[in-house]
C-alpha cells in the first residue's frame, strides 16, 4: 500500500526519535493509511481507495465522495482522482 494518499497528498514525515540520554536517530512517521470502499452516488458504484483516516472524517464533513470532489481543486488530486471528478461532474450535469 503506497503511504501517500491520492485525495489531498498526505506524506511520511520524518525527523529525531530522542532517547532519555538525549541520542537522536532518524525515523519515520506514517500516515495511518486505511483501504476504504467509499460509494459514489453519482456514478452508482463502490470506489475503494487506501487514504488516511483524517481523509476519512473529511469525506464524511464534506457530505460524501462526490460532493468533496466536485469541490476540490484539480491541483490538489491525483490524476486517478482527476478522471473520476471528470466522471462524475459529467454524470452530474448530464441528469441534471
């Protein structure tokens, strides 16, 4: 599972891990990555996407996949997730 999520670009962190003694190694932070079927209305299917819970709590802020992708700038997103906010703007205004 790639550690850099494809909605908005959260990556590993890196920095010292401090010991009582005060020694400093390098290590990694991770972003708690979570595979996830998340369901378009608009194009009446189940995505499943590897994204961070905090992405998971935005998704549900924002009403739903398609509401936050219709909203979301194309220069923030993946180009996987470009072709679905493609998708389903199209889909959108075609019933409406």
């Amino acid at each position: 599972m790639a550690r850099k999520h494809v909605l908005g670009g959260k990556a590993p962190q890196s920095g010292n891990k401090v010991s009582h003694s005060n020694r400093k190694s390098r290590r990694k932070w991770l972003p708690n990555m979570q595979r996830k079927a998340v369901y378009s209305i608009a194009l009446d299917r189940n995505i499943r996407l590897s994204m961070p819970t905090c992405m998971i709590r935005t998704l549900d802020f924002a009403g739903g996949l398609d509401n936050f992708l219709l909203g979301e700038s194309t220069e923030n997103l993946s180009r996987a997730m470009r072709r679905l906010q493609t998708l389903i703007r199209e889909r959108v205004e075609a019933s409406s």
